[in-house]
C-alpha cells in the first residue's frame, strides 16, 4: 500500500481540508472501505470516515462509493476529510453579528472588520466562533441543533478582511461542504482598492503562493513553483483613480493570504495592507496637501481595504445552489468615495 503525501488547502492559515489518495496493496484482503481507512489514516474516527463517504467525498477508481463498499487489490481510493481546528476552548461572549442567513444546516455572517474568526496563539477570546457560542446559547440552539455549541468552520477570512464567511451547523454540512471547497467549486468575489493604476481592465495572476524564507508572517509569491502551492485569481477594474484602483477578485484557489501577497507580487499592494506595504504612500505626488489626502484616507480604513463581497454554493442539505451578496463596508466605502472626489476635483481643475 502507497499513500501519497496529503495535500492541504490552507484557509487563511488554518489546515482545514486534508486529501488522501491511497492504492490498494495487491495482497489485500477484500474489506470494508470505512474499516479498511480507519486502519489506515491516523487520528480519524470510523464515524468521520462513514460521513465522508455519505457526503460524497471517498471516491474508489474515479466512481463515489458507500462505507459498506468492498475494497480489492489495485483500487485505487481517494478521500477529502474536514479537519476541526485545534480543540480549544470556547466560551460564550456577548459579541455583535450580522447575521445574513441561517437554516437548520449551515449560518452565513457578514464579518465586521477586526474580528478574528477562531481561538489561537494572543487572541484566545473576543472571535467570531464565541461570539457564535453565546448566540447558539441565547437561541437554544446550542446541543441539538449545533452539537459542539459554535459551528464548524469550513473556510476562514483575515482578522481586518471583512465580508461574507459561511459556517457548518452540523458534521455532516461541514464534511459536505469541504469537498466544495477543496475541490474550488465555492463561488467566492472579493473587493479590494489596490495602489496604483492596474494596466489591464482584467486579468489574472498566477504563481505559486507559501510562506516567505525571510518572514513567517508574510506569503511570497514563488513563479517558478519551486515552493509553496499553485494560486490562481482573476481581477476585473471596477472603476480608476488615478493613483488607486478598485479592483473585484475571483479566487481560482484559496491559498492564505492569496489576494494580499498577490497583488504584492504584480505591484499593486492593497491600500492600507500594513503587512504587504502598502500603508505607505506608494503612488501619487509629493506635495503636502496630498499626503495629508493619503493619510486621512488611511484613516477612514484603518486595515487591509478588501471585502469579501459574495458566495455561492451548493447547499449541503437542500442540494440546490444558493447565492449571497453584500455591500462594501462603510469604511472602505467612505475611502472609495473620498478618493472619488478628489480624483474628479482634480480632473475639473485639469480642465482650466
């Protein structure tokens, strides 16, 4: 038996989906398919298999199979698990959401900037999931309806990205909707105001996405696919100017930090994006009464200026594809408005 080395879809830092692709030894026995991959994958449960293969994501030799599937010599198994991030604790807290949807299976919020999605290393309260703890409690939720009190992550946005992110209610919406996401079949649109005019009225950007050898914090854009993973993500201007662009971005893949380090790599960092550079005045005159323009525009959005603005896809319960859309956040709204103004005021003072 070989088993290739996993590959892991990383959601804006956290490993979330884990892909197994196994061939089956010619000596082995005919067994169960759930048996045979609980005997074989570290640190699954037989219950997490069974769910896998009832949504849909244990595949032998090109074809989706039951748990009660027989394995033989040759087979060749593929297999998309969904992985919780690790266990911490989750208290309740009185956190405001805007909360666009829910049904019995999955909740969808509109993500304020500023807001860290989960527990981890120097934020261990104050997240999206206890502010979800506390909302499944208020409402009875909580236990029968959202087993583990907060929801199942199945992607993650930035602590200052604001806009859309969807959440699982039960293991099975989870495991159903990891396969989406692996697979990049998720619909997601995000908005960004970029430094700098961006030649092209669209395009897209490729190039190889991992950590940076210098800074850990920091993803490097690797052309060559010497390291990291492949990334992809098309851009469309949706209105100049001059010394910004507002950009829409569809995400081919979903690599950490992906439109960040992306548009870093063709040099168009995202206005405000500390991390990437691009909180300091890139593009533009060097008079006085523009810079103090920038730093004032600095000011009405204090962070990244990116949104992640739609989602579509396909409901783990109903089957039937379903879509989301929002508006830009009032920060980045006042910025693009504010750069609005002046570039026309600028244009009217051109004309004399």
């Amino acid at each position: 038996m070989t088993e290739e080395r996993p590959e892991i879809v990383r959601e804006e830092g956290a490993d979330l989906y884990e892909h197994h692709r196994i061939e089956v030894d010619p000596g082995q026995e005919p067994v169960r398919i759930d048996k045979f991959l609980f005997n074989k994958l570290s640190g699954v449960s037989r219950n997490k298999i069974q769910q896998a293969a009832k949504a849909g994501n244990v595949i032998v030799n090109g074809k989706v199979v039951k748990p009660n599937h027989k394995i033989k010599p040759g087979d060749v198994i593929s297999v998309v698990m969904s992985y919780p991030p690790k266990e911490v604790e989750i208290t309740p807290e009185d956190i405001p959401l805007d909360i666009v949807y829910e049904d019995k299976d999955v909740i969808i919020v509109n993500k304020q900037p500023g807001l860290v999605v989960h527990p981890g290393h120097g934020n261990y309260t104050g997240t999206l999931l206890n502010g979800l703890a506390y909302y499944f409690e208020k409402t009875g939720k909580k236990g029968e309806e959202v087993e583990n009190g907060f929801g199942y992550l199945v992607h993650r946005i930035d602590k200052d990205t604001s806009g859309l992110l969807l959440i699982a209610k039960n293991e099975m919406a989870q495991t159903k909707l990891a396969k989406q996401f692996f697979y990049h079949t998720i619909e997601r649109s995000y908005v960004a105001l970029v430094w700098g005019d961006v030649k092209d009225d669209e395009g897209t950007i490729t190039g190889h996405i991992g950590r940076s050898l210098k800074d850990r914090r920091v993803m490097t854009v690797f052309p060559g696919g010497e390291y990291g993973k492949e990334a992809v993500t098309h851009y469309k201007v949706l209105k100049r100017f001059g010394y910004v662009t507002l950009v829409e971005c569809k995400l081919e893949t979903g690599r950490t930090h992906q439109i960040r380090a992306h548009f870093k790599y063709i040099g168009h960092p995202l206005f405000n994006d500390a991390r990437y550079g691009g909180d300091q005045i890139l593009k533009g005159t060097t008079f006085s009464k523009y810079k103090q323009f920038v730093i004032n525009s600095f000011k009405l959005v204090p962070r990244q200026a990116l949104h992640a603005k739609s989602l579509g896809f396909i409901h783990p319960g109903t089957g039937e594809y379903i879509f989301f859309d929002s508006d830009l956040p009032a920060d980045m709204m006042a910025a693009v408005e504010k750069w609005d103004k002046y570039t026309s005021n600028r244009l009217r003072e051109d004309e004399y």
